[in-house]
C-alpha cells in the first residue's frame, strides 16, 4: 500500500491534468473568452505539449505547441529560433486551473485564467441533432466549438418546382441548402444528411483556418462550394468542391458528387448507377480486391474509351497540356450527376492537379451501361 500511495503521490500531477492525455478548458485572455485543449505528446521528450485555442468571437484554431515542467506550462505560437508570435505562461492551481501571462510580438501583455471545463456541465444547443451528442462523447472541444456556431437564411430558389433553401454560418463562408416546399414527405432525410454535412465542413474550415493565416480573420485556408446539379421528382444530383491550402509545396482541390434518391433513404455510387461488368454485378469497397480488380481491368479502360471517343484526346503532353488518354487516371474519377449527363474527372497526381477538370459523358452514351440495379432511367 505504502508503494502504490508514493508512485501515486509523483505521478499524481501528469495523470490528472492529463486524463486520456487531453484537458478541454476555458478562461480569459484579457476581456476575451478563449477555449483551450491541451495534449502531452506523444514523444520521447515527455515534458512536450502540443495545444489548440480559439476565441468565441471567431472559432478559428490557433496552433501551439511548448512543455510543460513541474507546475509551469510554456506555449508558443509560431515559434522558430529568433521570435515567436504568442507566448502563454501558466502555472497550475490545484490540477483543474491555470493562471498566468499571454504576450504577443508587439509586446502586448494580458493576464490569463483557464478552468477546466466539466463535459457533462456543458451545453450544446443543437443537442438534439444525434450527430451533436455523439461529437460529446468523442470530441469535446469540437463539441464544444459547434455550440456557438450562428446559422442564418441567405437565398431560397426554385428548379423545377422545388424549392431549396440556402444558409450560411457566421464564422465561415460556408453555405449549404435545405429542401424546402415540393419536395415528397420521403425526401426530407437528405435534410438531416445536409445538416452533418454542413456541421463537419465548417468545421473542417475553422480546424485549417490558423496554421499561417490565423490572424487574419479574412484569409479562408479551407473553402466548400456547393453547386446542384439534378433534381426531378426521383432523384436529387449535387456536388461538394472543396479546395485548401495548409501550407505545404501546393493547394489542393477536390469535387465530390451525390446523387439522393428521393424515395427512399439511399445515395448512389457511381458503380451502382453504370456498371462495364455482367448484369446484376454491384462492386463496392467492402471487397478492396474484387473492387480494386474491376476498376482497373473493366471501368478504367472502358470510361477512357467512351470519354475519349467524345473529346479525341492527343497522346502528347507540353507544360500546358495533359495526356487524357492514359487509362489509369480514369480508375477513381470523380463524378457529377447532372442534367445533361455524367461529368467524370480524371484523378491525377496532386502536382497535377491544374490539369484536372470534368468531361462530361451524355446520358446517351451511358445509357446501354446502366447497371440493372439502379432503378431509374438514364433516357434523360
């Protein structure tokens, strides 16, 4: 007993300010509220500490990273061998708060208070979407975060009869539709679809907002746009194009479509919609290797061929030129349900990416490879 009370009694500190190696807290810089998450990391230099804060007024993740020895913690914004941005000095108080200095490099001076935050005492007022309560139990800082987020209607359309309405966040550029009026009683779990989508994305947006551009609060390092592209009274067609930089050699950019069926509680693959295989054959990720197998030998070859009988692509390739015809950046295109037909584009190396955009493929020439499965016509 005496030995498990004396490691108890030195191990003490490090066990309950990092419980499962995180703390959540919240305090004052200055006037200005500020919730923190600390994390010891995961190094051979056991006193290292890796850290995030963000400011209720903006929700924009500023990086830290610093030690912790004895009761002093040391954070540091940006730091390299001759400056810093931010500067955090906080000495422990009875393992749950922390008091201190926070400096910038203009040489202005706050004082610091930070508590740690009880989950089970903090309220989300989106408690009721079932996603919410799960981030509570899996990401509380996240969780935490998304309880401020300010929602707000922007613009309401009309396409064929249908209404969508649009809202955007306060924080972030981030916008997205709801269904509205015209729409089947069926259809309206894309809505709740719609709503974690949204949630993830700004917070995608605001997690990538710091690591250069933090301090300027108009800078966007993660931008989601959103463009519909189908709809009739079966089946709804959109597409997600994201595009960051998070400062490495190159931005990057991707597209991501969906096609909703609006009878039922279904998003369809591309390969449940056209299929190059024998009839009633599904491939899906679930078999990598049957998957893996058929994109390469059936769908690559074949979608090069139907998109380069359209568009006669030249073997040659220049600095302002890309070879469309290799087959193999047709093996994981990205896609597009749209009204005129499917839009494929080519997955290259992400050097490459300028070189990436869509080609659309008519109905009519995909129509004879419609998967029997799919329950809807591709006579558009």
């Amino acid at each position: 007993m005496r030995f498990i009370f004396l490691f108890l009694l030195n191990t003490i500190l490090v066990v309950n300010i990092f419980s499962q190696n995180k703390i959540v807290l919240q305090g004052m810089i200055g006037h200005s509220l500020i919730f923190m998450q600390i994390e010891k990391s995961d190094t051979e230099d056991k006193t290292a500490i890796s850290a995030i804060y963000f400011y209720k007024n903006s929700l924009r993740d500023i990086i830290m990273e610093g030690n912790w020895i004895n009761n002093k913690l040391t954070l540091f914004v940006h730091k390299n061998d001759k400056s810093y941005d931010e500067k955090f000095v906080l000495n422990s108080l009875n393992n749950k708060s922390f008091e201190g200095k926070w400096n910038d490099k203009k040489g202005q001076k706050l004082r610091v208070t930070l508590t740690e935050i009880n989950p089970n005492s903090f309220q989300n007022k989106y408690d009721t979407k079932p996603f919410i309560k799960k981030l509570k139990s899996e990401n509380i800082f996240d969780y935490i975060r998304t309880s401020f987020f300010e929602f707000k209607q922007d613009s309401i359309i009309y396409l064929n009869k249908k209404q969508f309405i649009w809202y955007s966040e306060k924080h972030t550029s981030n916008a997205l539709f709801r269904l509205g009026t015209g729409f089947k009683k069926s259809a309206f779990y894309i809505n709740d679809i719609l709503d974690e989508t949204q949630f993830s994305n700004i917070s995608d947006q605001l997690e990538r907002s710091s690591d250069m551009f933090y301090s300027n609060a108009d800078d966007e390092n993660v931008i989601y746009t959103t463009t519909i592209n189908f709809v009739n009274n079966d089946l709804l067609g959109y597409e997600i194009f994201s595009s960051w930089f998070c400062c490495g050699a190159h931005p990057d950019f991707a597209g991501q479509g969906y096609l909703y069926d609006l009878n039922k509680n279904k998003n369809y693959d591309i390969d449940e919609i056209i299929s190059f295989d024998e009839p009633n054959k599904v491939y899906n990720e679930k078999d990598l290797k049957a998957f893996s197998e058929y994109r390469e030998s059936l769908f690559a070859p074949m979608l090069s061929q139907i998109i380069d009988e359209q568009y006669h692509f030249t073997k040659t390739e220049s600095d302002s030129t890309y070879n469309y015809s290799e087959v193999e950046i047709w093996q994981y295109p990205s896609w597009s349900f749209t009204n005129d037909g499917i839009a494929f584009t080519p997955s290259l190396a992400r050097a490459l990416r300028c070189f990436e955009e869509p080609f659309l493929v008519p109905f009519a020439k995909l129509k004879k490879y419609k998967h029997p499965k799919f329950p809807y016509s591709l006579n558009l």
